[in-house]
C-alpha cells in the first residue's frame, strides 16, 4: 500500500516548462522572471507592491527590520505556530512575547493581546494558521505594527487590509510552491524599497552587513505558473473539506472555528479525545496515511516557558490532529482516509 503522505505539491507540465524556458534564456538568477511574479502576487493579495525573497523566515525578517525592530524592542507571537516567527524576532536580537491561542479558531487570543502592555512592544505577527483568518481589526493597536502572516493563505480575499506587510512562504507544502521561497506585500512602497534595497549585498556605495537573500528566475516562473492557479487550489481544498465532513461532522469529530472572517482549508483538522492523538496518529500510519499534529512544538516550550501560561494552546496540541487535504489529492486516496478513518474511529482506537 503506498503512503498517502501529510501533503504534497501540484505540478505539471506548466511549470516544467516554464523552468525549461528559463534554463534555455542563460539568465537563471534575479531577473525579470522575479519581477514577473512579485506583479502578480502583489495584484493576487490587492498589494500596491512586493519583494520576492528566499524564503518565509527571511521574508518575515525582512519585514520586521524595515519597522526598525532590533534589540531590545518586543514582537507579540501566538503560541501555537510555525518555528519561523520566533526564529525571525530572535535574529534580529529582539524579544519574542509568547501569547496563548484562543482554541475556538487556533489563533491569537485577541483579548489577551490587546491586555498586553509594554513600553518596548513594536509589533506584532499574526500567522493565519491553517487558511483560518480573524478579523484583524481586533489585532491593532497604536504605536504597533501588524505583520500579517499569510504564508498558509495564499488566496484568502480578507488578508492584507490591515497589516503594514503581508508575508507569505512559497515552500513545497504552501498554498503555491516554488520550492523555497517567500515575498513580503505592502500598499506603502517605501517598505517595499527598503526590503528590495537589503535583499542584495553587492555594488553597495556603503559598507554594512548584508546578506544575499534574492529569489531566482527558475523559482520565480514556477510561481507565476502556480500563481495562477490559485484559485482552483482553493476550489479543490474545498472540494476535499466538505468530503471529510460528511464523515467527521457526524462524529463530532471536525474541528469548525468560530469567530471568524474567512476560511481557505490549509489542513483538515480533527478534535480528539484527550490522550488519543499519539494513538490515532500510529493507527493512520498503520493504514498507509501521515497525519501529523499541525504545529510541531509550541513556542513557549523553547522558551521553557510554563506550560500553566498557556492553557489553551496545551490543550490544542494534545488533542488536534491535521489530514491530507491539498490539491494533489486524488480522489480515491481522498476516499483511502476517510475508510481508514472509519475503521479507526468505529473501533474508538
């Protein structure tokens, strides 16, 4: 039986040939394919302009340091997240404020953040994890920057509305992949500059430290080829989302936020019984599917923060687990899970 794995990309003929086209022209580093995909990322997120970067986290960092974040200051991160954000605050010798999720929609406790107070908060990221997007109106606050982190999704209409950047990832597992990559979008093209200006090192007037942090034109026309199919990206996950609920609904089993303004379905995530994650998740492997937690550790546990700090986010990675669900999914092997699904959970596994 092969393994249905936790996710894979979509890719045909449409980006092998647009790698090829750009392999074929001699000029594969920064170009115009790069120009070409920063346009339509930026027309895709309603953005005046974009930077297109090597990568989420650099994405991120970037974008924070363009708001003049540096030692000392603080950024406010949710605890139930990606490793990048905390890897981005701390490069830049900042400090990472971890604060709780509320478990209705997995996201940042609006409350608890806008309770937070400290003369050395600068900013702060909100991830929509998973394709699930809060109203972010309730994540300002004066004198803070918002960065919104849209690096799970890509094609959400209510993203980039209230943020200073919006960022995104283009690695494999993404909503639109060009292997590694990232961009930051902005309606204030001064940011966009700034960014632009720091991504290079060379044939610099002055002397400061600098990295090389540019996307190339063999990634970036796999992404303008993705680009534009986001949209029937997000028809499929749909597609997919509603086959899964016609099975974990019933049971009780699928997790709906509450609370919300959009959701584009990132993963498929099911509620289990405390103590039954570590067991559903072998009995899946069991039958041939990877399903995985959602977030591989909690931020605050590599603070070695107190897990009694964050009640919420503990009690969501013990007892959410993520599916397959990505455009990649064949239907049968869409029908494999909800089977094994059947069997695992008709017999209380």
């Amino acid at each position: 039986m092969n393994l249905i794995p936790h996710s894979r990309p979509l890719l045909g003929e449409e980006e092998e040939e647009a790698v090829k086209r750009v392999i074929r022209s001699g000029y594969i580093a920064q170009g115009s394919e790069v120009e070409r995909f920063e346009r339509k990322v930026a027309r895709l997120s309603g953005s005046k302009a974009a930077c297109a970067v090597c990568n989420g986290t650099t994405a991120l960092k970037l974008s924070l340091q363009v708001l003049g974040v540096g030692k000392g200051d603080e950024v406010v991160l949710p605890d139930y997240t990606c490793t990048a954000l905390l890897y981005a605050v701390c490069a830049l010798q900042a400090e990472p404020r971890i604060i709780d999720i509320s478990s209705s929609h997995l996201q940042l406790d609006a409350e608890k953040f806008q309770a937070y107070s400290s003369p050395r908060l600068k900013a702060v990221i909100l991830p929509y994890m998973f394709g699930i997007i809060p109203g972010a109106e309730s994540y300002r606050k004066e004198k803070v920057y918002l960065v919104e982190d849209a690096a799970q999704a890509l094609g959400a209409e209510k993203i980039g509305r209230m943020g200073i950047a919006l960022v995104y990832s283009f690695y494999a597992t993404k909503m639109a992949t060009t292997g590694e990559g990232g961009m930051v979008c902005s309606n204030d093209a001064t940011i966009i500059e700034r960014i632009k200006e720091l991504r290079e090192y060379d044939k610099k007037e002055e002397y400061s430290l600098r990295f090389n942090y540019k996307m190339t034109d063999i990634q970036a026309a796999m992404g303008v080829v993705q680009a534009g199919k986001v949209a029937g990206f997000v028809e499929r996950r749909k597609e997919i989302q509603r086959y899964y609920d016609d099975f974990f609904l019933a049971r009780g089993l699928a997790f709906k936020p509450g609370g919300i303004e959009e959701w584009i379905p990132y993963r498929y995530l099911i509620k289990l019984p405390p103590g039954s994650l570590d067991r559903s998740e072998k009995a899946y492997r069991a039958q041939g599917i990877e399903a995985k937690r959602p977030v591989f550790q909690l931020l605050h546990r590599y603070l070695k923060l107190p897990d009694n700090l964050y009640p919420e986010s503990v009690k969501c990675y013990n007892s959410i687990l993520s599916l397959p669900l990505y455009p990649a999914l064949k239907d049968g092997e869409v029908e494999r899970v909800v089977e094994a699904s059947r069997e695992i959970f008709e017999k209380k596994c």
